[in-house]
C-alpha cells in the first residue's frame, strides 16, 4: 500500500483522477442481467435506465449488460417493457 | 468617489439580485421559484426569454435538483448562480455539503425566511443560520443596494483559487426582497470587467499526465471522478483543506471588497463589519440584516439624548470575523446581541459566535436579544427599550437570553 498523504499534498475537493471506467462495479452483484433476444424489441429502456450506465448498445440491436461494471440492481429489468430481461443467480 | 458611470434604478431586493445576475456572466442558472425569492427566478428566466442574457436555465422540480444541477454545472467549468429561501434551503441541505466539499463556487441568493411550521412566509434567519455550518461563506445584506453589490463580489470570491468555496448572499425577505429601492447599477461592461469569465483552477495528476496540469472539472479528455467514496483515511485531510480554506478566505474577501469599493464608490465597513458610532460608545447592539438600518436611527436619537451607544452588523458571517468585531466589542461596557434566528434549547446564533470568540478576552457583558421571528416587526420603540436594558445591564444582567417582541 502506498504511503498516505497529508491534507496539502492532496487534490482539493476529493477529486480523483480516474475515470469511472476505473471502478469495477461487477463484483457487487448476486444477480446479473440477461436479455431473451427473441423477446427483447430493441427499445433501449435498459440502456437508457441503467445506473451505472453499465449495458451497451449500437442504438438498434439487442443492449449488451457489461458484467464488469453492471452491478445488478435489476432497475433495467424492471424497466423493460416487455419483460426480456431476467435476473438470474 | 465613483470611478465608473452608473444609473440609478427602482428595483426590489429580489430585482437587484437578478439584474446583478445578469451583468456577471453566469452560464446556468437552476432555480425552483419560493417565496420571497421568486422574483429572482421570474426576472432572470424573463432576461432569458428576451435574448437579454446569454445563459443556460435550468428547470427542475425542486430544490434538492436545483442544486444538484448546479453542482454538475459547477463541476463541468460553468459559473453557477441559484436562489432560494426557507424551506427550499431545507431542502437543498445534503447537496449544501457537497457543493462545498467538492470545492465547487456556487453563488446563491437566500431571501430570508422562517421556517416551516406553522407556515410563514415572512423574514427571519433561521434558515440560513440552519445552513451555517454547511461549509458556505455567508454574507448577510442590508439592503438592495448591498444586495446587488453582494452578488457581484460573491463570484469572484468563490472563483479565487485560494477561495474555491459557494457563496450566500442573505437578503431579508420582503423588507428587502420585496422593498423599491434606489438602486445605483454599474453598467454592463464595468460588472464583466470585475467578474471576468470563470476560470477552472488546475491540478496535478502526476502519475497519469506527468507533469502537465488538467482543469478541475468534468471532461472526458482528461477524466476526473467528483465525489467518489472517501473513508477514514482522507475525509479528514479533505476537511481540514476547508477549515484552512475558510480562514484564508479572509483575505479575499476584504481584497474583493476593496476593490469593488474602488471600483463603485460604495464600501461596507472593512468588508467584514459595519460599526457606527461605536468607537467612543459604552453601549452597542450588533446585528445582522435590515434591521441595522433602523438601529443606526435609535442610535442618532439616543445619541442627542446623551446616552453613548452605537452599533455594529456584521456582515460577513462565514467565516466569521473574529479580528474585525473583537477589538471593537471588547472594551464596551455592555453589548446587546440582535438574533433573528435561536438554536431552540440555547441562544441565538450570532450571540453563540459572539460569546465564542469574546471567551477569555476581558468581554463585555452580553445580551442576547432574539426578535422578528416569523418577520415579528422590529419598529424604533423596540429598539430604543433594547438599547435602554443594555444600558442597565451592569444592574440587571440577567438573563442572558430575552425575547423581545413577543407577548406575554
Ligand atoms: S442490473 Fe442494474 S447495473 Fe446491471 S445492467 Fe441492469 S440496470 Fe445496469
Ligand atoms: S428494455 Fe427490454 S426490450 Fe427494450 S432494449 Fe432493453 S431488453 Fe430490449
């Protein structure tokens, strides 16, 4: 572990200079997100809802949930309006 | 003497604020309306409509969005500015920390008003007193005029690289607010002089741009995270940036006053207090807000009297201006404290300051007087029986704390 610093060495604001994609949220999760391809309408409510803005989409093709950030509140498969996404253990 | 031309203006309080909103550059504004301030939104959101200012409004549906959209706004680089009073203060009190926190230099106007319940809509300041240890530098106005000037040297206060904090400027609601005034404004190009354009500070990140400095805010080039998880290893360094940061502030905010002064022809005291007649006087009260102006009255009147009394408001309340007020508050014979406001089960708030920072230096005696809560009318007659018990005092120094107004 490194040293740690003293109140003037550090940046003001509690910034740090990591982008989000630093923080790997997955390992949070009991239950993960998966899409039933053949029911999913490519609406992009899970996209648009997620949190963590943790599943990908091309903006017409089935969203893809990136498991190393998403972090399995279930809030997308909530969203989805014709229930094609389950929560599984 | 006035250095730049400047036009007189009826306005209100309210009005004041926005007009000086208008000349200072800001980029967004989010605001909810609430009485008494609602005027501010409703004049800014117009200068918008009518292409009068260049600047983004945000609408939401609170408070707690309200600053929670400026903090994003302030973060990605923005010069920020919101309004607010009473309750929808209330409400902005977790995003109130992590304005200041996150070292961001929000400029926000705060009509006074009581708190809810039972619902009043009229002056007191239990509100901003409420958000005092929030981390905000406070400063409290007398009148529009003030209150436009407040506005003004509030962004570069904020802004300063040695300050980097939000910024409150108090106005008492409806006796300011709401009250025609003749307000002298600076014109346009002269208020964007002094305020400039906002300018992000710069850090460091060695380990991931060497020895290239990045901008302090949100920008996908240069990523930074705002607010991230700070346990017990680095909150207190971050706590303790403030507490030094809040007394540095001093500097800047009598630099600011200063120059502005130069710049307007109008000053307020050193830019911390406003004393008067106080220097040979045995007797003060000490204020904040409005109701200074009508003591500086009951003082001229006790004064032809004969009685030696004089007055002091404070104008800046955070951080608190222990090296203006103590030397003028410790040689006098009895000091009446004015509270607008009382932490219920103990005094009011500037009278715990004031005892605080008078502890073990030879003080006065101190009153506390609470008044005027709920906008309770403050009219000379009050003032000159308050000024008549701390004169007594030295007989009657008990009890510290008396409600004055209030029927029995
Ligand atoms: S479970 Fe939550 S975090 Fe994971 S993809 Fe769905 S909305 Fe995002
Ligand atoms: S919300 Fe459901 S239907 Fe819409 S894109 Fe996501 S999985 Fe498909």
């Amino acid at each position: 572990m490194s040293e740690l610093k003293g109140w003037r060495e550090i940046p003001i604001g509690g910034v740090v200079p990591l982008s989000s994609l630093e923080y790997r949220t997955g390992d949070w999760k009991v239950f993960r997100p998966v899409i039933d391809e053949e029911k999913c309408v490519k609406c992009g409510n899970c996209w648009m809802f997620c949190p963590d803005s943790a599943i990908e989409w091309d903006g017409e093709g089935v969203p893809k949930p990136n498991y190393e950030y998403c972090k399995g509140c279930g809030v997308c498969a909530e969203e989805c309006p014709v229930k094609a996404i389950k929560m599984v253990r | 003497m006035t250095a730049v031309k400047q036009v007189i203006m009826g306005l209100n309080g309210d009005e004041a604020v926005a007009y000086a909103v208008k000349q200072c550059n800001v980029d967004v504004v989010s605001a909810y309306p609430i009485t008494p301030q609602t005027i501010i939104v409703e004049k800014i959101s117009k200068f918008v409509n009518d292409g009068e200012v260049d600047l983004e409004f945000i609408k939401v549906e609170s408070e707690h969005s309200a600053l929670s959209a400026c903090v994003g706004a302030s973060a990605a680089g923005a010069r920020t500015f919101t309004a607010t009073a009473a309750n929808g203060l209330q409400l902005m009190h977790e995003i109130l920390y992590i304005t200041s926190s996150l070292r961001l230099p929000v400029v926000m106007a705060i009509a006074n008003r009581a708190p809810s319940g039972p619902i009043n809509i009229h002056c007191d300041h239990n509100d901003s007193m409420g958000a005092r240890d929030s981390g905000w530098i406070q400063i409290y106005s007398e009148d529009a005029q003030e209150a436009y000037d407040n506005v003004i040297q509030a962004f570069r206060i904020a802004e300063h690289p040695d300050v980097l904090l939000p910024v409150m400027v108090m106005m008492d609601g409806f006796l300011i607010t709401h009250t025609l005034q003749n307000v002298s404004v600076l014109d346009d190009y002269a208020v964007s002089e002094f305020v400039g354009y906002r300018r992000v500070d710069m850090i460091k990140v060695p380990a991931i741009h060497g020895d290239k400095e990045v901008y302090r805010m949100l920008n996908p080039r240069y990523p930074l995270t705002f607010g991230p998880l700070d346990l017990f290893d680095y909150y207190m360094e971050h706590k303790m940036q403030q507490i030094e940061t809040m007394k540095n502030a001093k500097k800047i905010i009598k630099e600011v006053h200063d120059e502005y002064a130069k710049l307007s022809g109008r000053f307020y005291g050193d830019g911390f207090v406003e004393p008067y007649k106080a220097d040979d006087a045995d007797f003060l009260l000490v204020g904040l807000g409005s109701t200074m102006g009508t003591v500086k009255e009951v003082v001229d009147d006790l004064r032809e009297e004969g009685f030696k009394v004089g007055s002091v408001r404070v104008r800046v309340f955070r951080p608190f201006p222990e090296e203006s007020l103590v030397p003028l508050l410790r040689d006098k014979t009895a000091v009446g404290v004015l509270d607008r406001g009382i932490s219920f089960g103990s005094y009011g708030q500037l009278y715990l300051d004031i005892a605080a920072h008078l502890y073990g230096r030879m003080g006065p005696i101190l009153i506390d007087f609470v008044y005027g809560l709920g906008g309770r009318d403050m009219p000379p007659s009050l003032i000159k029986s308050v000024f008549r018990e701390i004169i007594e005092a030295e007989k009657n120094p008990e009890p510290v704390l008396r409600v004055r107004g209030v029927r029995g």
